[in-house]
C-alpha cells in the first residue's frame, strides 16, 4: 500500500531531528531510505509508527491520513516495523516469537502464515524450538523478519537490516525483500549500506542531517558518480 509523508517533522520531545520531509512511496515499490549513521533514518521510521514524537505535517496510508494514529493502529492497518536491533524476545523460542507477531490474526491464518515464514526460512523451520537468543545474527534477523510477516504487512519498514550481519547474510535478507515484494507487499528500508539496497529498490531517498537532500530511481542515483561520492561514500560493495 502507499505511503506518503507531508511537510513531516520528527523528533524526540521538543528536539528535531528530521525536518521537512516530503516522500511518496508507491503501493508495491520498494524504496530505500538511505545516509550516513545520525542522519535521521531511525528517527523517522520510528515516527511513521507511532515510537517517537511527530512534531508536524501528515501521514497518509493507503490514501487515508493516519497522522497521530497509535502504534497499535498502525500495525491493524498493516504498517509493520522491523526494528534495528531486532528486538526478539531472547529466552521465548522461535515459534513463541513468530506466534507473538499473529495477536491480531485469526488462528487459521496464523497456520497459513507460519508455513510461509518457514518456506521463506526454512532454517527457522529447523530452529522453531530454540531459544531465539542461541541463533547467530543471521538467523535472529531472519525471525524479525518473520515475526513481521506473520501480522500480514501491507507495508513492511525495515531500520538497518544489515546491522551486526555478514554480507551473505544480508543478501539473503534481500532476496526476501524482493520475494514480499513481488507479492504485493510494498516496502521502505532504511539502510546505511546503500549500494546494496539500491540494487534492489525501485527508487530512494537520501537523508543528511534531518533532511532529503536527493531523491530519484535507484539506477540514476546508482550510475551518478557525483551522487555516489557525495552520498553513498558510507555504503560497502
């Protein structure tokens, strides 16, 4: 579904830390958020999903203005965060973790959308009795993903999925991204490791100090040799 930002700004009680934001991210595109460490990208995600404070502008959602709407609605709307850092419940196994992702879906569909994590990560399959702190980064990063999945996202936002992973681990990560999108579900990744996200979105924004300071479809930005020293010196091959 589409999500469009309006005049956004954001922050943590009266401090700014974006500003001024004007995005439009097209149902079923992904899109990448991309800058340096501190530019604003987490700030903003948070935002969007009710976890920090909006200090201004709009929020429409599937054409709809959720601009103030709690997390909780958010989420029963189909906006689902996966949050930097993961935040698994460490010592609850991997199946207790993906069934507390499904508290708002009914128990037939909770089945149907655990078969599809496990067909996604089968090692999660292999893993459903472990506690999710014994995983490696990898696989922890999967369960979030999974865990995500399983409310039925009708857009996924990912913070810093790379974070703490091997690249291998992280290509695997986005050809996940690539197969949720191509089933219809849209999403927006916030990501320092830019080259490899724009290989796989649609178009992206780049974040520097709270604000775009360009924007475009991810083959131009890619191909611009000034954008790439000016913005994606950060990103790693």
């Amino acid at each position: 579904m589409s999500l469009r930002l309006t005049g956004f700004c954001a922050g943590y009680g009266r401090v700014p830390v974006v500003r001024d934001i004007n995005l439009d991210i097209a149902a079923g595109q992904i899109v990448g958020l991309l800058g340096a460490n501190g530019a604003g990208k987490t700030t903003l995600l948070r935002a969007v999903s009710g976890l920090a404070t909006m200090q201004g502008g709009r929020i429409e959602f599937a054409g709809r203005d959720v601009t103030g709407l709690s997390s909780a609605d958010l989420v029963a709307r189909g906006l689902i965060q996966v949050p930097q850092g993961r935040h698994l419940f460490g010592e609850m196994s991997v199946r207790e973790n993906l069934e507390m992702g499904a508290y708002l879906v009914a128990s037939e569909a909770e089945k149907a959308r655990m078969q599809e994590v496990f067909s996604l990560f089968p090692i999660l399959r292999e893993r459903e009795r472990q506690a999710a702190a014994l995983l490696s980064g990898g696989e922890q990063q999967m369960l979030a993903v999974g865990r995500a999945l399983m409310s039925g996202p009708r857009c996924l936002l990912m913070d810093e999925p790379s974070l703490g992973l091997a690249p291998k681990a992280f290509d695997l990560i986005l050809d996940v991204v690539k197969r949720i999108n191509s089933g219809g579900t849209t999403v927006f990744i916030a990501e320092q490791n830019a080259r490899k996200v724009l290989r796989v979105a649609h178009y992206a924004y780049v974040l520097e100090n709270g604000r775009i300071a360009t924007e475009g479809e991810s083959r131009v930005l890619l191909a611009d040799d000034r954008i790439q020293r000016s913005y994606l010196g950060v990103a790693h091959a």
